[in-house]
C-alpha cells in the first residue's frame, strides 16, 4: 500500500508592503516524482523557494519519510535596466579640452547632463557624438537622454584666429610674420 502525501505549493507575490497569495494542492503517492514550477507575472521574476532552493521548474521524490511538505515561491519586482553611459573626449584631443563626467548610470529614459571644457582660448568645443560618429548636439551642455549602454565623445577644434594690418602706402608699409614659440 502506497502512503499518500499532500503537498501545497504557496505563491507569494510582493508589490511593496501588501502580498497577494495563490495556494495550489495536489496529492502524490510514494515513489512519485513531483514537479513544482514557478511563473513569474509580467514585471516580476521568480527568486527563490522558502527553503533557500533557486532551481525553477524543481523536482520532489517523494518518499515514506514525507507526510505534508509546503513550498512557498517567493517572487520579487523586476528591476529596471540600469545603463552604463561612457564619456570621453576623442581620441587625438585630450589636450584640447576635458569633459565633466566620464560615467554615468541610469535607467531607460533618465536625463544626464554632459559638459565639455575647452582646455585654454586656442580651442573650442565643436560637438557630440555617438560611436557611429553621428552628432549627437553642438552645445557644451548637453541634455542626453539614456536609451541603452552608449559611448559618447566630445569633439575639440582649434580656433584659429585672423590678424589684418594696414598702412597708407604713401607713408609706409606693414608686415607680418608668424614667430614660433
């Protein structure tokens, strides 16, 4: 004669501080193999079972020693993604200015802010841009809404300057020359 063995299955489904609970029974005989599987709702994912036991679907022999078992799935709110956003200054112009931040993380759809210096009054800022070498903006202040892991890179240029010089002929005339420094 085989024993019969009860066996509940609770599911625990915690949204902050409330829970809500579904208790789904089944009887199994000595010797059964049981299969107890977990489904997470949409915006939640399966954690644990109350004894510490990760696996999902997981198996139980039941066997003589065993009389009533209950197992409680334990399910958590999923976590947002979290972003990774890198900033740099391209290659080839680190001397020519600095940016403010070099990482960011964050969430689909947050805002970060990205500033870029020049280094001195011989160069500008002349842009962002993605890693497909797109302009992102031509602002040193940049509004960057996340969307997923991303690279930026803001570009430098060198201002170059013009100096005019002029004399009346008849009196004289004027030169300029380049000096190297």
């Amino acid at each position: 004669m085989k024993k019969l063995v009860f066996i509940a299955i609770s599911i625990f489904a915690f949204a902050g501080m409330c829970f809500a609970q579904q208790t789904t029974d089944l009887t199994a005989n000595c010797g059964d193999r049981v299969q107890l599987t977990a489904t997470p709702k949409e915006g939640y994912v399966f954690v644990k079972w109350d004894d510490g036991n990760t696996e999902n679907p997981r198996y139980i022999d039941v066997d003589a020693t065993m009389t009533v078992l209950t197992y409680t799935a334990q399910f958590a709110q999923k976590e947002p993604d979290q972003y990774t956003i890198n900033v740099a200054v391209a290659t080839g112009m680190e001397h020519m200015g600095m940016i403010g931040q070099a990482s960011f993380a964050g969430k689909k759809g947050d805002v970060i802010t990205l500033t870029a210096t020049p280094t001195n009054k011989c160069y500008a800022f002349d842009q962002w841009q993605d890693v497909e070498g797109e302009t992102l903006s031509t602002s040193e202040s940049y509004e960057y809404t996340i969307e997923g892991d991303a690279s930026v890179f803001a570009l430098f240029k060198q201002v170059d300057f013009t100096v005019s010089v002029s004399a009346d002929e008849q009196q004289g005339t004027v030169k300029i020359t380049k000096v190297e420094q």
